[in-house]
C-alpha cells in the first residue's frame, strides 16, 4: 500500500515515503497553497486541502491536478466515501463548517458556520459510514448521517484536547491524534474509551494518522525541529513508537496511496 503521502505546510510540498522511509517530494501541476489534510479513494486520486487559498484540490494517479471548490474558509479536514462524495471542513479559529463535494462535482455546505463556534480539523469516514467531526475547540468528535444529512450526536466522544485526524484497525477500533497532549487515544466501535498507552519515542505536535493494515500506524509529528512521521507498531493496550521518516516541513495529514507514482521536484 506504500507509498505515504503527507502534506508539508511549511514549503507547500506533498511528500512520499516508501516502505523503507525513503522521502522523494512530488510535484504537482497546480501550487496547492499550504496543504493540510489529505485522503485518498480507491480509484487512486488523492484529496488535499489547501488551506491559504481556500481550495479542496484532487491530484489523479498520473499527476493532474483539479480545483473541486474554491473560496472555503480555512479548509483542513478531508474524507472521501465510496460513493464518490469527498468531505470538507474548516474553521480553524472557530465558526466552523462542513460542505461535501458529489459525484458531479457540485459542493453543499452541510454544517453551517452559524451553528456555532466549532473548529473542523479533521474528517473521518466511519466503518458504518457515519461522518466523524473532530472540534478542536469543544474537544469532541461530533458524529453526523451524511445520507440523511442530519447530526446523530453531537458529543459523539468529549473531553478531548485538541483533537485531530482519526483511523481504524482491523478490529474497528479507532485511533484518534491529541494533539494538545502528543499522543493517540483508542476507542471502540461505541466511542468508549479504551486503555491505550504509548511508549518508546515522544509523539511532538501530532495532526495526521494512517493506519498499514497490518499492525501500525503512522503518524506525523509536526513541531519543529521534530518534523517527522512516526510509526507506532501496536501490541495489545500499548503502542511502540519509532521515528521512520524525517526531513519534514510542518507535515499535517497522511494517507497510504499505493498507486500514486511519484514524481521528483525538477
């Protein structure tokens, strides 16, 4: 499934990492000002928000790059589903919102910036398709229907600090990135806390996580000089965290996309 790609913000590049950690940067046809989140299908394109310029950007398998929607506010958070819908969300300081991109092309804003003051960091397609938001301000995942278009519940999970991007293991349970105390916290398929510790390298700003399939995870530690991703091999109710790649640039979201080729800087 390698390679990882991950946004870097600090130089506007996207960055790939092979199985040996190996870092090649990608170019891309279009400038994507400061990327942040990134996910990708199963049709090999890859999603990325650009946050500067207020844009959610698809990059195919050979390169292309397409505008999907323009003119957002703070763009961070990504997900695409099945079906050929992509998720975005931003609000970085607050007033935050939510809009989908469909099939056709055409974006509805979901979540309204009106309906309160939430921060949207990060999005995450559930096993059961539900839509998972992560507040920074309020600390919670909030949890919406994006069929029906309706919040199930809106403290989903709380008590978090600084929450940010989201994966699953192969048993369902899911991961989730605090960022406002460096570390992963694990939850069941209900939203119940699960005993989880880390040990081995300190995680340092952490925002993105992936999940190998097999039995790790990555996850990008994004305060300087750090400036890495990290890879937590799992083992029960703990985790073993190694550093495996460095030479980042503020490295944000990341997503295994084994079909992307990359393509050197010139």
């Amino acid at each position: 499934r390698y390679p990882i790609l991950v946004t870097n913000s600090d130089d506007n590049l996207i960055r790939s990492i092979d199985a040996s950690g190996q870092v090649t940067e990608l170019r891309s046809i279009a400038p994507i000002s400061r990327p942040e989140g990134i996910d990708s299908d199963a049709m090999g394109n890859v999603y990325i928000t650009a946050m500067d310029s207020g844009q959610l950007v698809r990059v195919t398998p050979e390169g292309t790059s397409t505008v999907l929607a323009s003119g957002l506010n703070q763009p961070l958070g990504v997900t695409c589903d099945g079906w050929g819908n992509v998720y975005v969300g931003g609000g970085a300081s607050g007033g935050g919102w939510v809009g989908v991109v469909d099939s056709d092309g055409d974006f509805t804003q979901l979540i309204s910036n009106t309906a309160g003051a939430i921060a949207v960091h990060a999005l995450a397609i559930s096993p059961d398709g539900s839509l998972l938001i992560a507040d920074n301000v309020a600390g919670r995942i909030m949890r919406y229907d994006p069929l029906l278009r309706d919040m199930l519940e809106a403290n989903w999970i709380t008590g978090l600090s600084r929450p940010k991007n989201m994966a699953w293991d192969l048993e369902g349970n899911m991961y989730v990135v605090q960022r406002g105390i460096n570390t992963v916290s694990k939850f069941n398929t209900d939203g119940s806390a699960l005993p989880f510790t880390l040990r081995g390298v300190a995680l340092d700003g952490p925002f993105g996580i992936a999940f190998d399939g097999l039995g790790a995870l990555f996850v990008s530690s994004a305060n300087a000089p750090a400036n890495r991703i990290d890879r937590i091999d799992l083992d029960g109710d703990s985790g073993v965290v190694t550093t495996f790649a460095t030479a980042m640039a503020n490295p944000g979201g990341l997503t295994f996309q084994g079909s992307v080729t990359p393509v050197p800087l010139a």
